[in-house]
C-alpha cells in the first residue's frame, strides 16, 4: 500500500462527501485506502458515506471526541501504506495531489513531511504552509510585509520550496518518521499539533518541503465554528510555545498581538471602511480568547 489517507470527520459529513469524491476521482496512478475517523458525531456519517462509497473506505468510530490529533493517531493505528497524508474534511483535490505528493516523498530519503498548494473556494492562495520564521513571524508578517517575501505561506514557483512547516489540512508522512520520532502530541485538542509535529521532524533534522503541483482547495474554518475555532486556535498555540519555547516568549506574543489588535481596531474605528462593525466584533473575539488563553495557564497580570 502506498499511501492510506486519513480524515477526520466532526459533523462534517457534508464536507467529506466532496472530500472522499475528490480523492476516488483525482487519484491515479498509487494504491491507496481511505481511512474516516468518527469524532463521535451527529451527523450520520458512517450510513452517507455507506451510500455513496460503500467498500471505498474503513470507518472507525469513536466513542468520544477526542480531537484533531488524538482521531489521527487511532487513524494512524488502522493505516497499512507506506506513506500517511493527512486531508482536513474541507478539502477537493484539484488535481492528482496524492500522487505527487507521494511521488516526492518516496524519492527523496531525508524528506520527512510534504505537502501541496492550498487554495480557497475563489482559487486564491491560501495558508500552505510557513516559509520561515514561528508564531511571533506570523503574526507580523501581514499585509505589506508579506509581499516582500511571496512565497512566506504559499509557493508562488514551480519547483518544491523548503519550509518550516506543512499545513495539517494536507500533510504527507513518512511512516518511517512516525516510527522513530512519534506522531502528533495527545496534548493537543485542535490547532497547532501540526507546528509541534514539525517542530520535532526539524530537531531530528529531517526536510519539509511544498509540492506545488500538487493543488487542494480549502475551505478553511468550514469545519469548525467560528468562535469555538478562535477559542481552540489560542489554546493550541499556547500550549505549543509553552512546550517549544517558554513562558517569557509567550509574554512577548501576548503583548505584540494586544497591540496589534489595538491599533486594528483603531484603524478600523477611524475609517470604517465596509462593515466595520463586524470587524471590531471580530477583534473582540479575538482580544477575548487571546486573554482566556494566558489566563488558562496562569500567565496574566491577575496570577
């Protein structure tokens, strides 16, 4: 087996209806499984998927919902490829991904992790990958700055590109890798699992690379709502400095993006440009779960 590709399903049956379509579809030229782990949902997924692929996939169910992380490790358990890609349910292949992605990774020995171009709904760039740099890199890198180094989230050439990190939404492993270095960290809900995974291939000194011609839309944040993504987006990245970095790093993002938001919604108050009142919403929501997250683990100015 060459690749078994992984998906987790929370209430998203009608994501992965497109999702697992795409892969029967685009995918040629590769033996592969399709392996649909159930974070206990709602959504009658095991019967949808039996109707439309009946024999296409193995459905494992879960008593409880566990995560992002977590469902891919119990995933990973019923996996028999050589390589294991992990496809967030709010994805289409656009073209035959999941075999150029292996293709890579199999000949090249110290290529630990890969990934493809992710684009949006629109078929605009989206969040691929990070080119360089950490948390602090990305939240300053916005805007104007990121034009300054074009192929900082998205690889903008035809040529694979080293980067620091892989989106999870689309990432291709090594089973190999996972056999010496582990998978992801349990200790993550949602969020961020994919940094810290990363995080250890690079300490091993392993490569991580984009793969442009392999092309996925991404209909980001579809697969969770909004403000519980925000919520659980903070956590993930508290917990990951916390475990990669420290306590006086994760002050320093805290106080940078405070600001940052400060002068956003300054921006926004003054010119009040489109629907300005959803944005500072927005900023609120935000401003919120950044404080809940410092607080959760005892790090704001009240401790």
């Amino acid at each position: 087996m060459d690749v078994s590709i992984i998906i987790v399903n929370y209430n998203t049956v009608h994501l992965i209806l497109d999702c697992i379509a795409s892969v029967i579809e685009k995918t040629k030229g590769i033996e592969y499984e399709i392996i649909v782990v159930d974070n206990n949902s709602c959504d009658d997924a095991a019967s949808k998927l039996a109707e439309r692929f009946d024999g296409r996939f193995k459905y494992v169910q879960l008593p409880d919902n566990v995560g992002f992380g977590k469902a891919n490790i119990e995933g990973y358990k019923h996996a028999s490829g050589r390589n294991i890609f992990l496809l967030n349910p709010d994805t289409v292949l656009l073209n035959n991904a999941v075999f150029e992605l292996c293709s890579y990774i199999d000949r090249h020995d110290r290529v630990a992790i890969c990934g493809g171009n992710l684009y949006d709904k629109d078929l605009r760039p989206g969040l691929s990958h990070l080119q360089f740099g950490d948390v602090l890199t990305k939240i300053m890198f916005r805007g104007p700055c990121r034009k300054l180094f074009p192929n900082y989230i998205f690889n903008t050439s035809d040529k694979p590109l080293k980067v620091r990190m892989i989106s999870g939404a689309d990432m291709m492993i090594k089973r190999t890798i996972i056999e010496e270095i582990g998978f992801f960290d349990p200790d993550f809900f949602m969020y961020f699992e994919d940094n810290e995974f990363s995080y250890r291939v690079r300490q091993h000194h392993y490569a991580i690379v984009n793969i442009p011609k392999s092309r996925i839309m991404h209909l980001e944040g579809k697969s969770s709502p909004s403000e519980k993504g925000v919520a659980l987006g903070y956590s993930g990245r508290t917990t990951y400095i916390l475990k990669t970095h420290s306590k006086g790093y994760l002050w320093l993002i805290s106080i940078i993006e405070y600001l940052l938001l400060f002068i956003d919604s300054l921006r926004i108050r003054l010119f009040r440009n489109g629907d300005y009142e959803t944005k500072l919403c927005s900023l609120k929501m935000r401003r919120k779960n950044l404080w809940l997250s410092t607080k959760a683990l005892g790090l704001s100015r009240s401790q």
